[in-house]
C-alpha cells in the first residue's frame, strides 16, 4: 500500500455502504490537517478541526461532540426579495428546485404557496436564486428564521467514521484526533525506515566516490601502477592497499530479500567486483576530471553528515514545507477537479486529485525505494 505524507481521507472525505458497514467521513482543510501534523512533530497535541469544503461559502458551526450545523447562505434584497447564494454541502441546484421551491411557489394540499416567483442565475461555480414573496410572507419567513424556512441548514454527523486502516481491517473511529494520532505514529515509523535507507544509499555512495577519488590520485601520484599486470594481480593490490569493492552494489545485494543460501552462494562465486575503478575511463586522470570527482565525495559526505544529524521528524517536517510551498502554487488546479474518497492510508490513482497533493511525496518515495 502507499502512504502519504498527511491522511487524505482527511482531505478528501469518504461515504459509502457495504454489508453490515456504512461510513461517512467529512473533509477538513488541508492547511489544518498540516498544522496538526506539524503540532504533532513538536510534541503538542492535534487542535479540534471543523469539516470545511472548498468554495464552500456558507458556516459550519460545532453543536456537539462530532456533531455540526451546516448553513447556505441567504440575504434579503429588499421588502419583497431574497437572494439565496448558497446551499448546503452537497445539496444540488437542481434538487433544491424541484423539492423545495417549486412546492413553495405551486403549493400543496395542505401548505399554500410562499413565494410569487423565483429566477436562477447560477454559474458553474456559483449558486444565486432570486425568490420573490408578499412582504408579509417575508416578514413571516425573518421572524421564523430564514435558513429554516427555505431549508439551506442541515445537520452533519461524524459518528459513523469506519475506515480500513494500515492492515486492511475495518476500524470506527470516535474523533478526526483518532485518525490524526494513528496516521501519524505509523508514518513516523516509516521515516525512521527512510532515514535508515537513505543512510544505507549515501554511505555506499559516499564510500564508493572516497575509493574512486583515492584511486585516481594514487594513480596520479604513481602509488599504483596497474599497466601491464594481469587482472589478479591488480585485484590483489587493491585488496593491499585497502579498497572496497564495489559499495554500491554490495550495498543493493544487501536490501535483496532472499534467502541466506543464496546470498552467501552469490557471495562465494563473484568474489571482490573493483570494474568501478578499473573501468574509469582515462579523462579522470586529467585534472579536471580528478578536481570534479573530489568535489563530488566531499558533497557525498556532507550530505550524509547532515542526514545523521537529522531526526525522522526532521525529514517529515521538510517534506510538509514543500508540500504546502507546492500547495500554493497548484491550489487553483483543485477547482477543475474531483475529490476522491480513500481510506485512511490510502493507494492513490496516478491521475486523480490526490496524486498532484501528494505528488512530491511520491517523488520522495521513488528516492528512497518503497518507504
């Protein structure tokens, strides 16, 4: 499975109904959802979060314990004329035309009319009814409260959040805090493994360009003559004078998950492998090339000096500043495109919303293997 670097179902939402099971969780803003993390890595403990849409201009306002009162909006223009802008979450124009002011302007058996006429001037972003009514109707309708009347409040519940957590099984969860602290404790274990797989990469890097760049100048320096001898007897003379062989690779046979027989009957047959060194081509013995290859090993050290100072936080923490610095640039992207509900410690498809989110943990991750 994969896993993100914040909890998308946090951001994205999920709802459904299967056998014996329904769920329905809110989204909540992202920049909330990072806060907390990042409150989380200073050792504070997550803020209660209010469930928040995008574009959403109405309120949601907390009543109770994971229970919350959802408003559209609505204005009175004049004596005779309201303007509704907003309806609730997830409640469509056209719905609410059919079911709500289409009765009001006809009437039913048992209800007269409310309103004398009503035009849309919506746009595909935006929500505006322009409803009229007798002013005493409108005077009515204030006194018993506008949002009721019209019916653009409804109630939202998050007591039924039931999701999949890391090991695939089915979980309720009692607050958006539950989610936050599992996800978390989980995905700072994982930097924990990054940290220790990008030290494995670095140190056989790092090794790697300290054995090329000693050879080289050793061979400058007339230290190692390899012309004229025969392959075992350069293979000896490295051995002599201390080289490794080849760390990159030793090191990538060692993240192989195979069994312990194999390993050590690949280790008996290839022996010492040195074509690192001994297939350079010639232009590193130039100076040039011998400056630019020293350079490069004492940038291999100072980069993994700098990783071993760093806690598995620390790395969490520099994932979300460039998270939230791309953020800003592709916000307006999330307005030409869907959400996508996923469960707690979601796989998320190449070309949903979700991947341009988590798009530079993605990259990270192709960096250090499958952490």
């Amino acid at each position: 499975w994969y896993i993100p670097i914040i909890p998308m179902v946090l951001i994205n939402g999920a709802e459904g109904i299967g056998t014996g099971w329904s769920s329905k969780v809110p989204n909540y803003d992202i920049r909330e959802v990072v806060n907390n993390i990042r409150r989380m890595l200073d050792g504070d403990e997550p803020l209660p979060m209010i469930p928040s849409y995008k574009n959403f201009k109405g309120t949601i306002d907390a009543l109770g314990q994971n229970q919350y009162l959802v408003n559209g909006e609505v204005s009175i223009i004049d004596s005779t004329t309201i303007e509704i802008s907003e309806l609730p979450v997830r409640t469509w124009t056209q719905v609410y035309k059919e079911q709500v002011l289409e009765p009001m302007l006809n009437g039913t058996e048992k209800t007269p009319p409310l309103i004398t006429d009503y035009k849309e001037y919506h746009t595909d972003t935006t929500v505006k009814f322009i409803v009229k009514m007798s002013e005493q109707k409108l005077v009515e309708a204030e006194a018993a409260g506008l949002h009721k009347v019209f019916k653009i409040q409804t109630s939202l519940s998050c007591n039924n959040m039931v999701l999949f957590d890391h090991v695939g099984c089915l979980k309720k969860y009692e607050s958006t805090e539950e989610i936050l602290r599992e996800f978390f404790e989980l995905r700072l274990r994982y930097y924990a493994l990054r940290k220790d797989w990008l030290t494995g990469v670095l140190e056989a890097e790092s090794a790697k360009l300290n054995n090329q760049a000693r050879f080289i100048l050793e061979k400058i320096e007339g230290i190692i003559v390899i012309e004229n001898k025969p392959k075992k007897e350069l293979i000896q003379i490295l051995i002599q004078r201390g080289y490794d062989s080849d760390p990159v690779k030793k090191w990538k046979e060692s993240q192989q998950k195979e069994d312990s027989d194999k390993e050590n009957e690949s280790a008996a047959v290839s022996g010492p492998d040195f074509n690192y060194l001994l297939n350079m081509p010639l232009w590193y013995l130039t100076k040039e090339k011998k400056d630019e290859l020293c350079k490069q090993r004492d940038d291999k050290v100072s980069e993994l000096k700098n990783l071993k100072k760093k806690k598995p936080e620390d790395l969490w923490k520099e994932d979300l500043a460039v998270f939230v610095e791309t953020l800003e640039v592709s916000h307006p992207l999330r307005n030409a495109l869907d959400f996508w509900p996923v469960n707690l410690f979601s796989t998320c498809i190449d070309w949903s919303y979700d991947s341009l989110l988590i798009g530079y943990d993605i990259s990270v991750r192709n960096r250090a293997g499958r952490l």
